[in-house]
C-alpha cells in the first residue's frame, strides 16, 4: 500500500503539482454543482423555458405600441420635424428600391440602379447645401433639391438681399441652378 504524503509545493514534482491542481479543480466543480441542484437554482443557459426561433415567431405575437407627438410647425421644431419626415421617405424610398437592385431581370435591376444612385446623389447634394448654409451663419437650413430647382428653407425672421444672395452663392457652388431656379422661403 502506498501513501501519499503532502510535500512542500516546491518540493513536488511537476506531475505531483498537475495532479494536486486537477484534484483541487475537479473537487471545486462538483461541489458547485451539487451546491446548484440542492438550492435548485438553474443555470441561465439551461432556464427550462421554451424558446422559439426567430423565423417561428408569428405577426400575432409581435406588438407594436404607437408614440404620440405633437408636431411643432414653428421655429427650429419645424426644421427637426422636417428633416426627421424627409429621412422617413427616403428610407421608403430605400426599401421599395432594394428588392429591385436584386432582380434577376437586367432591365428592372440596372432601372433600380440609377434611381438608387440618383438618391443618393440627390441627398448628398442637399447635405452639402445645408452644411454650406451653416457654415455661412444660418442657424438652421433645408434643401429640397427637385428636378429643375431647389427649395431652400432658412430659420431667419426675415432675409436681406445681402443673406438672399448669399444663399444663391451657396447653394450655386452645390449645383449649378440660375437664380430662378432657387426658391427661398425663411421660416420663425
């Protein structure tokens, strides 16, 4: 019969250390765990409920609770509003485009493509103009960049001709529109 007996660690071997280490790490595991099944606590992993998959889970189970705001057409709250309605139509505009860019008919794809493209520059174009606008002292600004003219909408009380022409200076070095072409309203 052999017995074992407990040297200083730095005594041991390299293998005694091994084994006395995985001794010291299985025994901590199993109390643990029965520790865990006489308190019946359940590992979150293993929580016993049922879990759908996510391509199983029906339209009826999904609810969607409305978020009432009151629009605020005045001042700066129109700007947000605004920009905030314009990013909404553009990401319509995304997602009726998107299934299109995928299509297996050349014709309907490369259409998809330009429109795509001509979005993407139009909202470009306007991001350019507004940041322009900012930077030449107005507050708050929108683009709304049409076909053959540009609506801009400025947050002044009232506009000089000196701003009026500053406005037709930025939005020229954007696209290249005459002055009959750039609409300009200022909104309070």
């Amino acid at each position: 019969m052999k017995i074992f007996v407990l040297k200083r660690w730095s005594e041991m071997s390299y293998k005694h250390q091994l084994v006395l280490c995985s001794l010291i790490l299985g025994s901590s595991l199993i109390i643990v765990g029965v520790w865990n099944i006489f308190l019946a606590q359940k590992p979150a992993a293993f929580s016993g409920e049922k879990a759908l998959p996510v391509s199983n889970i029906l339209e009826e189970e999904i609810f969607f609770t409305p978020e009432l705001t009151t629009l605020k057409p005045q001042g700066e709250d129109y700007f947000v509003n605004y920009r905030l309605q314009r990013e909404v139509t553009r990401q319509e505009a995304k997602e009726m485009l998107s299934p299109l860019l995928n299509s297996s008919v050349e014709p309907v794809r490369e259409e998809a493509q330009k429109k795509w493209l001509l979005l993407t520059q139009k909202v470009e174009q306007e991001e350019q103009m507004e940041n322009i606008l900012k930077i030449s002292g107005f507050e708050e600004s929108i683009a709304d960049l049409g076909k053959d003219e540009v609506a801009i909408i400025v947050y002044a009380p009232e506009l000089t001709s000196e701003e009026i022409k500053l406005i037709q200076e930025s939005v020229r070095r954007v696209i290249h529109f005459n002055n009959d072409q750039i609409r300009i309203f200022y909104r309070q």
